[in-house]
C-alpha cells in the first residue's frame, strides 16, 4: 500500500509541475506536493467508487481547485510567495482559483482518471 500511494503521489507531483511548467514556463515545488495530493485524491476516488466518469469529473474539478485555494491560501496569501495571482480574471476568488481554471481541472479529469484507472489495475492489483 505504502508502495502504491507512493509511486501515484510522485507522479501526480511530477505530471502537475510538468503541466505547470508547459504552461507558463516556470513552477515552485509547492505546487510538486500540490500535484501529488490532488492526484493521489483522484486516484483514491476512481479506484474505491463506481461514479460515471463526468460526475467523478466534476469531483475532481472541484477537489482540484479546493486543494489548490487551500494551498493558495497558505503560499500566496499567508506566506507571500506569490506563486500565482488570479486576481485580474473574472470571478476569481481572493485570487487562488477560478472558474476557467477549474473548467480546465474538469477537462484534465479525465485523463488522469483513466491514467488512475490503468495504475491501479495494472500495475497495483497484481502486486496486492
């Protein structure tokens, strides 16, 4: 188990600095330990539910973006880091997320379920 959540914690890290990096060429490893929890989430809720996939979708569009204001909160906000700023787009809240982000979040669902999906059963239920 401890194996498991590992390996899908240090690719969800790796995936959402990467995703990050392509996207506005730069990252913080806060937002390494931000990946890897929000996939390790998704993960969880794909692998223990039966959900149809745009329900679990807009879970994890949603955890996703409670996940990253939380963060915010804390880096942005508390500590000054100023890792992002939201606060020119629309409908933001205190800056940390908004909706076309987590429209975004609702796309990339997707593919990170069906990676879960495939981890999970390919790999970690031979191993149990």
């Amino acid at each position: 188990m401890y194996l498991e959540w590992s390996f899908v914690f240090l690719l969800g890290g790796g995936v959402y600095a990467g995703l990050e990096i392509l996207w506005r060429r730069r990252t913080h490893w806060t937002m390494f330990l931000t990946g890897g929890l929000c996939f390790t989430l998704l993960y969880t809720l794909t692998t223990h539910t039966a959900l149809p996939m745009l329900i679990q979708c807009a879970l994890g569009a949603l955890i996703i973006t409670a996940v990253e204001f939380l963060v915010g909160c804390v880096v942005n906000l508390a500590l000054g880091l100023k890792v992002w700023d939201y606060s020119r787009v629309r409908f933001n809240l205190l800056g940390q997320v908004c909706p076309f982000f987590t429209g975004l979040w609702f796309a990339l669902s997707w593919p990170a379920f069906l990676l879960s999906q495939a981890i999970h059963s390919g790999i970690f239920n031979h191993l149990g």
